[in-house]
C-alpha cells in the first residue's frame, strides 16, 4: 500500500514540475514552484494544483 501511495505522490510531482516548467510563467515563479514541490512533495504538489501557474 506505501509503496503505491510514494509512487502516486512522485507521479504527481513529476508531472507538476513538467507542466510548471513548461507553463509562460516567469522563470523566478517557475523555479520557485520546483522548488517548493520539491521541498514540500505531497503539500507543494498539492499547492502547485491550486495556485501554480497557469498554462
């Protein structure tokens, strides 16, 4: 079950980073976005999908 639950939580910052890097956001919002689903990886997913950049 743990083990399903980290790869979901991986998948789902992998595509968060892909889609804000790839969004028209500044690069400064950009790479703090990165970083923050990266420190952060369930909340900074979480965050990216209600306030992230927009595409």
């Amino acid at each position: 079950m743990s083990l399903w639950l980290g790869m979901l939580i991986l998948t789902v910052n992998f595509i968060a980073i892909y889609k804000t890097l790839r969004s028209s956001a500044e690069i400064g919002r950009k790479y703090l976005w990165v970083f923050l689903i990266c420190l952060l990886p369930l909340l900074g997913a979480l965050l990216w999908l209600f306030k992230g950049p927009k595409v």
